[in-house]
C-alpha cells in the first residue's frame, strides 16, 4: 500500500480477484489501518513493526468483513525461528 492510501483502497483491489488466499505486505501504519478496517474497528488496535504478520479471514470482500485470526510480533516470530 501506498502510504498515503485509504484501507478502502486495498478492499476494492481485493474485490478485482477471483483466488482463494492472498498475501499482502506491507508497512505500519497502512496494514495496521487495513486490519483494523477489515474488523470494522473504529481504530488501530495491532501494532505490526518490522517483519511483524498478521492473518485475516475474509468473510465478505463486499462489504468487507473478516476475522483476526492470528497476530504475530517480530518478537514471537524470531523465537518460532529459534
């Protein structure tokens, strides 16, 4: 994402596809805002920093709509990697 992009933006590039699972990467604060949007959060609850991940389900693409299913820091992933 760009940053000066709204998470709308991402959602209705998401609609344009017709596969099963994405991957999307990117920078704080843009993914934290599209998680956040996704969830229909009023604001920013994930912080994700450098090489932080994050997996969302989509029920919906229109309206979006998805589930947080798992969040994980770069912290916990570097101590997966141990």
């Amino acid at each position: 994402m760009k940053p000066t992009a709204e998470p709308k933006r991402l959602a209705e590039e998401l609609e344009k596809l017709s596969v099963q699972e994405i991957i999307c990467f990117g920078h704080a604060p843009q993914l934290d805002e599209f998680i956040a949007f996704a969830v229909r959060a009023g604001t920013p609850f994930t912080s994700l920093k450098k090489a932080g991940a994050a997996c969302l389900e989509l029920n919906s693409l229109s309206p979006l709509s998805a589930s947080l299913v798992w969040l994980l820091t770069a912290k916990a992933l570097r101590f997966l990697g141990d």
